[in-house]
C-alpha cells in the first residue's frame, strides 16, 4: 500500500505525520519505506540521514542510482523504517525534468520494483504543487491530507482534490483517491464555531 501525506501549504504535519504512522506501523511488525520528497529534507534529518553522503530521491529521480541505493535499511534510521532520503538538490528537479516524457510517474516507476518488499510506503510530500508532488500522487494508492485544526487552514483542501481528480480523469494514476484528512495541531482551548 502507497500512500501519499500531502498538502500544499507548508507548517501543517505532513513530515510530523508520516514520521508517526510510519514508525508506528514499524512498531507493529509492519515494514515501512518512508519517501521524502521535500527538498527542506525534515524527514531525512529526523531519521538521522542529514549527512549521509549516499544517493537522495534527486539520484533516484535522475537515474543515477538504483532504487536499491537510494533505500536506507531501517537499522541504519533512528525511526525503525526504511527511508529514501531527500536532498536540497530536489529543488532543481521541476526545472531539469520539465521536457522529459512520462516525468510524472518516474517515482511510481521506482517504487514499483520494490513495492513487494514493504507492507507500507509513506510519501511525505513537500508543501507546494510541482512536479515532486505530482510525482508522490502518481505513485499513491490513497492520499491523506493533513490540516490544521482552524478554519483558514482548510480551505486549500479544495485545490488538492482537484488535482487528484484531474490526475484520474488524466489517466496518471485511475486509482488514487483521497482516503482522510488528518486534523493536526489541535489546541484544546480554541472554541468551536
């Protein structure tokens, strides 16, 4: 199962998320491969990556490596996963990959080699629509949504949910579908409206 944790604005528990589902998942005897696809590169440091000098999603993206590369085995992460890092060079790749044919489904290309391996695979999104998050889409079975618990804040959900029908309608992936919306940062003292 791929899942895809994305939202379009930034600050609001994409990484917090999928670093908790996935390391609970692990906890229970699942295996799990988080994939992070932001170029700020959170997930990677939370797992202890920041300076391991291997291949990033960037190489995985540019085929420079074999996914087999590009995966940390669980015991070499502080989080009981697998993890393909990612790299501030990510930013670079809208721009290098804009004229290649089939860009969008490169990540789904990969993940399906090795999708047999893992039980889950979390996508951690980065905050804006690009190529790097049409890449987390196209590979997703389910896509869930992390919001802030405040009015504001959910009113880009309506952008998402456009893009994942116009994905389908598309054919870049027919089966993807918004599963949840995970409410985050709640604060027991704000008043319900």
């Amino acid at each position: 199962m791929i899942l895809s944790l994305i939202n379009y604005k930034g600050g609001v528990g994409k990484t917090t998320s999928t670093v908790n589902i996935g390391a609970g998942l692990a906890r229970r005897g699942k295996s799990v491969l988080l994939v992070d696809t932001d170029p700020q590169a959170n997930l990677t440091a939370i797992a202890g990556l920041r300076n391991d000098p291997a291949h990033t999603l960037y190489d995985l993206m540019h085929h420079k490596c074999d996914i087999a590369e590009a995966i940390r085995p669980a015991t070499a992460t502080t989080l009981g996963c697998a993890v393909i890092p990612a790299s501030e060079e990510l930013n670079k790749i809208p721009r290098e990959l804009a004229d290649e044919l089939g860009k969008e489904s490169i990540l789904r290309d990969w993940l399906q080699s090795v999708k047999a391996e893992f039980d889950f695979i979390l996508l951690d999104c980065c905050p804006s629509r690009n190529l790097l998050s049409d890449n987390a889409l196209a590979a997703a079975h389910e896509a869930y949504i992390p919001v802030q618990a405040e009015h504001l804040a959910t009113q880009g959900l309506g952008q998402i949910a456009e893009r994942v029908q116009e994905m389908r309608r598309k054919r870049v992936n027919t089966t993807l579908h918004i599963t949840g919306i995970i409410p985050t940062m709640y604060k027991t003292s704000q008043k319900s409206c």
